[in-house]
C-alpha cells in the first residue's frame, strides 16, 4: 500500500538531477507511487529516445495507482467547482484524485496548485 503520490514536479526535478529530490526520494523506506497522468505527462516531456528510456527506468521505480470511476467523478467535481474561480487543471484534479480516495499526501513542488482542491493536510513539499 502506498503511503503517497508523487506529482509531476517532482520525477522532473528527479529526472534533472535537482538537488534535494534524489536524496529524499532515494531517503524513503515505503512505497511511493504515481499515476497514468503523471507517467503520461512526463514522457511527453522526455527529450528524445534516450530521455524517454531514462523517464521510464525513473518511472519503473513508483507504483503505479490507477484512477477509478469513483475518481474520474470526483475530478469532475472539483474542475466544475474550482476552474473558474481558482483555475485548476484537468491533470492536477486527476492526480489530486487518487489522493483524496485512498487519503494519502500528494508530495509536490507545486503546492498552490493542489491546495485548491485537497486539504492542506495532503499536500506536502517533501524537499
């Protein structure tokens, strides 16, 4: 069972050998996972074959936690409720799904942009 999800934001800064990121994920004893929606938006990134070889050896680490109805609809929710007035995005409501449902902190660099739609109990700079 998973104890977090991992955003985006933070397999980049892996994948960039930014300081901080290598030592605190490398530094964890339980599992961490992310979802398809981080795995697609970092492989969309990927500079090239051989970046795109180096995401997924990154990316083979995680467990992967798939979303559910139950988490498309909360989504859903959360994109009618909250896009107009705070801007979220359909990737961040996704992801941020997973984290709601299973009650388990979404560790990112992008803390503004969860803190719309997650308690801030969820929410976690890690580094």
């Amino acid at each position: 069972m998973t104890v977090g999800i991992l955003d985006t934001t933070v397999i980049i800064h892996y994948f960039r050998k930014e300081p901080g990121v290598r030592e605190w994920i490398d530094s964890q004893d339980a599992q961490l996972s992310i979802t398809p929606i981080t795995w697609l938006e970092v492989m969309e990134g990927a500079p090239g074959k051989a970046g795109q070889a180096a995401c997924k050896t990154i990316l083979s680490r995680f467990e992967m936690i798939y979303l559910t109805q139950t988490d498309m609809d909360w989504s859903m929710q959360q994109m009618e409720r909250y896009r107009l007035s705070h801007g979220v995005t359909t990737n961040d409501c996704l992801i941020a799904s997973v984290c709601h449902r299973l009650q388990v902190p979404i560790y990112t660099d992008n803390v503004k942009d969860y803190l719309k739609t997650l308690p801030a109990s969820l929410v976690v700079k890690p580094y």
